[in-house]
C-alpha cells in the first residue's frame, strides 16, 4: 500500500537534497577512479561513468516517482526524448529506465480514490458504477485510472487525481530548482531553465479536469467515426475537478509495439505525425503532448490517444503565422521566416538574426521537407536541442520569447520526434507535409483515407507554389 503524498515542503526539499547529496558522492568516486593512471585506466573509467550514470538515472526515477506532479514530468518527458547527451553505449538503458516513469508511479490507496470520487462527484461509488477495479490499470504524474462498468453496461476509463496532488505541486513548484540540479549532474548540458519554465506554465491546467474534459469532448467529436484514429467519448455527467470518465480502449502500450515488423511500425509513424501535424492545421485543435503513455494501440490497427492536458485552440491568425514560418523554412528562405517571427513580436527584424533563426528552425522542421524516404533516428533530437540552445545563446536572442502557437509547436514536434525514433519510422515526410503546407492531394493510403473522411473540412493553406 503506497504511502501517502508528502506536501511539506521540508520533506520534500529534504528527498532531493539528500539524493543529490548522495549523488554528489558518487560523482567523486567516478572521478577518483577516471584519474587513476595505469594499465587499462581508460576502459575502468568508462566503466565507472557508466555504473554510476545508470546508478543515477534509477534514484531519480524513484525520486521523481515518488513526488510525482511536476517532478516526475520532467523524467517523463527525458524518457521520450533521446537527449543525446549520455555516452551511446548506454542510453538504451538509461531510457529504458526513465521510461518507468510512463506507466509505473505509485498508485494511491483505493479508500483515499473513493473518497475523492464521491466528493466530486457528489453521491457513494456504488451509485455511480455497478463494478469499480480497486486495482488501478494505470498511474501516472498526477492520477490514476480505474476500469469501472456504468449501470447501462459501458466499460469505462475512470482517472482521478491522487489525494492531495495539487499541495504536492505546489512544494514541486517551490523545490522544482534542487530537482533539476539533480537531473542536471546525471545529464549535463540539459537547459533545465526551460523545462521549469514550461512546467510551470503547464501544469496548474492538467490539474483542471473539467477543462481537459472539455478539450478531449471537443477531439472526440471531430474524430468520431475516423478510419485510424480513435479518441474514446466522454462520460460528461460523470466528470469533475478531479475525476475524468471516458469509454474504455482495450489496446496496447507504445512499448509493446516497438518490436513490430518495419512496415506497421512507418504505419504507425505515420498515423502519430498525422494526428499531431496534420490534424491543428484542419480542426484548430492543438493536442502538444505526444507522449508514448498517451496513445494505445488497437487490434484493428487504428491508435487511440487518450490524454488531453496540454492543449491549445488556434484561432485563424495563429494558424496563418504556423504555415508562414514552415512554407519560409521550406523555401530555405531565412529572410521570409524572421519576417514571420518579426511581424509576431518575437524578434526585430535585424538581417544579422535571420540565419541562425532560420538553421534552429530547420534543424526542428528540416525532417518533414526531404523528398526521399527518411528513418527516424532516436539522435535526431539531440541535434535539434542543441542547435535551438545555441540559438537561445546567440547574441541577439537573450530576449527571444516565441508566440505561444510557435512554442507549442516547437515543443510538439521534438516530442513527436522522440517518439518517432524509437519507432525508427520510416517515410518520405513531405510526402504528408504537403498536404497542409500547400492543399495537394495525398500520396499516402492513409493521406487518402484521411481526406475522404475529412471531405467537408479542408485545410487552411496558403497560395503558393511547391
């Protein structure tokens, strides 16, 4: 039975200075033994580098586990993206350990879940389900899911908030600085600057489940019927702050399709980039969390997604200056795109700023235009991280604050990216690029499929040439 969520700050600010203590510990140890001269000194201190970044990535996946909330998305997120900043030899398993973090936080108690129910939603648990699993088939960064039976026969998905998440997440909040300095010794070179920015940003709005109820209604309903997509309905009467009902999916998890045959894992690349990419651009819906615990693969081969925190609705103009600045990256035209990201407010417009803004843009982009078959590398995003880091330090960008929609995107594609190189997709990605960057017919079966589907919905694109 897990223990109950610390919310005092002492508590928690003393589980990570003590870990980072004792990280610092053996940091010293690994760098007596790299000093150490003699006969095979190279391949020991190679050794040691590797047991004690691998002893590290594990206390920080308990860590961050164990405060959960704002925490432990940091580890989420470094399981999905390949940081490339760990030795090669032994990222796989450096991952493989964050990637615990997907699907294997500490679930709370079934009596503490209860009660949380039947306070939001105002009447006993066996009132509102004729079976409710007191074993949870999923914990995550700030609840955990039940499968549950409607008294009408449904199956349905049951998320709630751990008791007491939102005072953890205030200590995160506070304590945020000595977490990240412990993820910064594992993996140096991270900008941990950025990512408390964005979490700091983003993660009251994941605690509002009434507000992710309403965004994953509004995906459901443009998805509805869709030939490889799946969004599950909401049970509306059944949600509240802090309890989420959806119609149970039956599907597999990202990892158990890693192993596939080539051919459905590009399949499976494609529907991702499609969904995230593709769909904005048609319905003004922004899903920017592509996260492998977020989508479930079914038996029919269609892919479900299932999370609906990190969300943005674009209004037309947002939308115009997204396909401005990737019609410019497409061009190889660096002057267009810091007019672009000028006319936002992002920069002035000084000629000397538009190289370097338009390499950080085509180091994130650049995958999407080639016109030959690609295969995604898990490396790929630790080229786009560094150049986009170097760009942050250039001169003449200390003030650069992307607009939102150009954040999000940004944040989205590295994701996505992520997700990609694991799969190792392949494809020729302008392939499905074109469609939104310039309204041509698809090439693919699946661009096929989509279109006729979304018949009545067209892209917003603009006139220009290919």
């Amino acid at each position: 039975m897990s223990k109950k969520i610390k919310t005092s700050r002492m508590l928690r600010v003393a589980s990570m200075t003590g870990a980072a203590a004792g990280m610092g510990v053996r940091m010293a140890t690994s760098r007596a033994i790299a000093t150490t001269g003699g006969a095979g000194s190279e391949e020991r201190r190679r050794e040691a580098a590797t047991r004690q970044q691998l002893a590290a990535a594990r206390q920080l996946v308990s860590i961050l586990a164990n405060m959960r909330g704002a925490a432990m998305k940091v580890g989420q997120s470094l399981s999905t993206v390949d940081m490339g900043l760990v030795p090669e030899e032994i990222r796989p398993e450096f991952q493989a350990i964050l990637a615990e973090l997907q699907h294997s936080a500490k679930p709370s108690p079934f009596r503490d879940v209860k009660k949380v129910i039947e306070a939001d939603l105002g009447a006993p648990l066996d009132e509102l389900f004729t079976a409710f699993d007191r074993v949870p088939i999923a914990a995550a960064s700030i609840g955990q899911v039940h499968r549950a039976t409607l008294p009408d026969g449904r199956s349905v998905a049951v998320k709630v908030q751990y008791p007491g998440i939102a005072e953890a997440i205030e200590a995160d909040m506070k304590n945020l600085t000595l977490g990240l300095k412990l993820l910064k010794s594992i993996v140096p070179g991270i900008d941990t600057a950025a990512i408390a920015d964005e979490i700091r940003e983003r993660i009251y709005d994941e605690l509002d489940y009434e507000l992710e109820a309403q965004n994953h209604r509004a995906m459901a309903r443009v998805y509805r019927g869709h030939p490889f997509v799946l969004v599950p309905e909401v049970v509306t009467a059944l949600c509240g702050r802090r309890v989420l009902v959806t119609e149970f999916v039956d599907g597999e998890r990202f990892e158990d399709v890693l192993a596939r045959p080539a051919a459905e894992r590009d399949r499976i690349g494609e529907i991702l980039t499609r969904f995230y990419l593709n769909g904005p651009l048609r319905h003004r819906l922004l899903n920017g969390d592509p996260h492998p615990g977020n989508t479930l693969f079914l038996r029919d081969g269609r892919v479900a997604f299932i999370d609906f925190g990190f969300f943005k609705r674009l209004p037309d103009e947002e939308i115009e200056q997204m396909l401005d600045s990737t019609i410019a990256t497409h061009a190889k035209d660096p002057e267009a795109l810091l007019e672009v990201i000028a006319r936002a407010g992002a920069l002035p417009p000084k000629p000397e700023l538009a190289e370097p803004m338009f390499e950080a843009y085509d180091a994130v982009f650049g995958w999407l235009m080639g016109e030959e078959p690609l295969t995604i590398e898990p490396a790929r995003t630790a080229e786009m991280m560094r150049v986009y880091g170097e760009l942050r330090n250039a001169d003449g960008f200390e003030d650069l604050v992307l607009p939102a929609e150009h954040f999000v995107l940004l944040r989205g594609v590295m994701l996505l990216l992520g997700v990609l190189g694991q799969l190792e997709a392949t494809n020729v990605w302008f392939d499905i690029a074109r469609e939104w960057l310039f309204g041509d017919e698809p090439l693919t079966e699946l661009g096929r499929q989509e279109a006729a589907f979304f018949v009545n919905r067209p892209f917003t694109t603009r006139a220009v040439s290919a």
